[in-house]
C-alpha cells in the first residue's frame, strides 16, 4: 500500500546523545539502540473513524520519537500497518449498508490527509492486511510446526499456554486479562478452546465476510497474527520498537509477540513503547462512546494543523490527558509568538542542543516547548529593546545572535515537526 507524502526534514549539527524511554514490559527507562539500521514497528488503524485525537497523538508521539531517533544518529526502518479486513470494520460497514472494501479506502485516505496536514513522515512500509495473507499464512504454518495451533470449528487459535512470554508486557492479573479480552475483540467464552484467553489466528469462511483461498481453509486472517507477520516480513525477528496506543498492551502486543516468539524462537521487540489516552468530557475517546474529535474536522473548521499537532506535543507522550478546546486556543497563541520570533533578524542564544537534551529524555516534548518558549519570549523582548536602543548599542543588543532563530526554526521543525 502507498504510504503518505514524504515530509523533508532539516540536517541539524547536535553533540549526540543516548535516547532513553520507557519500556512497558521492563517498566523501566531503556537506552534505544543507535546504528544504521534500527527498526520501529507501530500498529495502523483500522479504517473506520479516522482520524480521531487518540490516533493523533499516537502517530505524532511516534513520528517526534523518530525524528529524535534519526537526529541521534539512527536510520530508521519505520513500518506502519492498516488491518483493512477485520470484524470492526466489517461491521461498520454492515451497519452503514456499505462495501467494507470502500470504507476501508475512503478511510484510509482520510487517514493519510490527516498525517500530512500533521506532518507526520511516513512510515518506509505502509503495509495493509489484505496484502499479507500469504505472510500471515506462512507465520500460521510455522506455528502448526511448533504445535502451537488448534482448530475449533474450522478457525485456528494459538494456544498460549505454549507461551514463553504471554504476560510480560501488560503486567495484568489472569482475571483482569480474561474480561479486559472480551472487551477487545477476543472471545474467552468460546466453547472448544483450551484456553480462554488464546487468540484467533485464521477464520474460517463466514456467509457475508470476506475470506481469501488459503492452506489453511477458506478464511482471513486475524488481527494479532498480523502485526506479527508483517513486522517479521519488513523489519526482521527482533525489532528495536513496537509501538501503540496504551490500549495496545493487551491483548494484542501480548498477543502479537507471543506469536512471533513461539514462531521465530527469538524475542519479538527490545522495547514496546505505548502512548496515553486522549479523553473528551472525562471519558476515554472511543469509537463506542462517540466522544472522538476528528483532525479532519478541525482543519475544515479552519484551526492551523500545527496548533493541533503543538496542542498534542504540549502533553507527555505516556500520560493521558483530557482536550480542552481553551488548550488549542493556547497552541494558536504559542504558534503565533514561535513564528514571530523565527521571522526576528537576531535572537537569543541558540538553545537546539537544550531542545534536543530534553527529547532524548523519554520524549519530554512539554520540557522542550518550555525551552522553546522562553527563547521566543526573550528574543521578542530583545528585538523591542534593540529597536529602542539602536543607537546606544547596549548590552542586550550587543548579546543577540544573528544565526539564532533560523537555527531554532530548523530545530523545531526537524525534532517536533512544527512550521
Ligand atoms: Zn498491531
């Protein structure tokens, strides 16, 4: 699938530095690796209701985390999937009266406007699930090699009792599990399976759902398997990142690296990194609530894509946090004072190395932007006081740096992606 424009990202000249974040699975802050080739693996939507805030401020944590990364040094292979054939979206469009096959299009292009008005940088792999049968099939045959598979009824499930690591990312009771994997596409009351909690890798055909012709029955595949084949096709057996929202964890990070475990032999990812919730009203944003603000809408309503994405960037990346209109009112303003001080002739000192300090910190974007503010408030002020003192050449005057706020806008553009 072809991913979104390209973004062009300034060269900066940085004194480089570790980048540390937050593992969920250690629960500890963990150096990233820094080579040639490392790789990030981030789950896609599934094209229904895009682009909401929570899908927003995912993509923006991960696409700021990637700009840090390549700052540091690194060269990226970023993969990105869409589960553009899965039982939500089958169901919206069952309930829309629509073609699954539409909506999943019309969605996922909406999906990309929104990225390049965000200026999110696409991912090297843009791969949707349709387009990885084969993979998840072959992913599935392996698993049946190392008898990790069984059948009810037609459909395959992977049984994750042979797990070696099922468990280690969410941190969850057995108890918490079984209810919070009914509430998110798995079936722990089905009759047949050893487990309640082992997760559906093929389905086999149903009247009026789409399937595909395969080794392993008429059938498509499921969603965890597909992160798992996909992630292993482009990127290889480890991973550097596997990332997603927080709701991730479980089941289907659990479920995705158990997979791929009992698969390849080896661990699935070094990190898994996950983002807070966005809520609206003090609920959850969520597609069963309806509580969702969508990009789309906002950039129609005319709100600057930029003060979306500063509005985002302003919250930690791990904490959930609640939108506020009055907060966007906010990233106008503080767009607005930024590009003033970008257009001023000289500025005070360059503070890009502070910026950059801060972000390999665990991502702490609400320590740069404070950075960053104070600079264009000083500069501002400077720039009045040098207009006033022209002639006595004072001392604020004389400490102005003339290469200062082209350097901080190259800064800001290429480590938070604002213009
Ligand atoms: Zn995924």
């Amino acid at each position: 699938m072809r991913a979104w424009a390209s973004v062009e990202v300034p060269d900066l000249n940085l004194v480089p530095a570790q980048i540390s974040v937050f593992d969920s699975a250690s629960q500890q802050l963990q150096n990233l690796r820094i080579a040639d080739e490392v790789t990030m693996y981030v789950c896609g939507i599934t094209p229904y209701d895009a682009t909401h805030m929570g899908h927003a401020s995912t993509y923006v944590a991960f696409d700021t985390l990637l700009r840090v990364w390549q700052a540091a040094g690194a060269g990226v292979n970023y993969t990105q999937n869409v589960t553009d054939v899965d039982d939500p979206l089958i169901e919206r469009a069952k309930l829309l009266s629509r073609n699954w096959q539409e909506l999943a299009i019309e969605q996922t292009e909406l999906f990309k406007s929104d990225m390049v008005a965000l200026r999110v940088i696409p991912p090297a792999n843009y791969i949707g699930a349709v387009e990885s049968i084969s993979l998840v099939e072959q992913q599935v045959l392996k698993l049946q090699e190392n008898n990790c598979v069984y059948e009810v009824s037609g459909d395959l499930y992977y049984e994750i009792g042979k797990s070696k690591v099922a468990g280690k990312i969410a941190h969850l009771s057995r108890d918490q599990m079984i209810e919070i994997f009914s509430q998110r596409g798995g079936d722990p009351a089905r009759v047949g399976k050893h487990d309640p909690l082992d997760a559906l890798l093929w389905k086999l055909e149903q009247p009026d759902d789409p399937s595909w012709a395969s080794v392993l029955g008429k059938g498509r595949p499921g969603w965890h398997i597909e992160c798992a084949a996909i992630a292993i096709e482009y990127l290889g057996e480890t991973i550097d990142v596997q990332g997603g929202g927080s709701d991730l964890k479980f089941p289907h990070h659990e479920m995705s690296a158990a997979h791929a475990q009992s698969s390849t032999g080896k661990p699935f990812a070094r990190n898994f990194l996950h983002t807070g919730m966005v809520s609206l009203d003090g609920e959850k944003m969520s597609k069963s609530l309806g509580n969702l603000v969508f990009v789309s809408k906002l950039i129609h309503s005319g709100v600057d894509p930029m003060a979306i994405r500063l509005n985002i960037l302003s919250h930690h990346y791990r904490a959930d946090w609640e939108w506020f209109d009055k907060d966007l009112q906010d990233a106008v303003e503080r767009l607005s004072l930024w590009r003033d001080a970008f257009a001023c002739e000289s500025g005070t000192a360059d503070q890009s190395q502070e910026i950059f300090n801060f972000l390999v910190n665990d991502l702490d974007t609400p320590s740069a932007i404070d950075a960053i503010d104070s600079w264009a408030s000083r500069t501002l002020i400077s720039q009045k006081d040098y207009a006033q003192h022209e002639d006595s050449q004072d001392n604020a005057a004389q400490a102005l740096d003339p290469d200062s706020p082209e350097s901080m806008q190259r800064t800001v553009d290429a480590l938070l992606g604002i213009v």
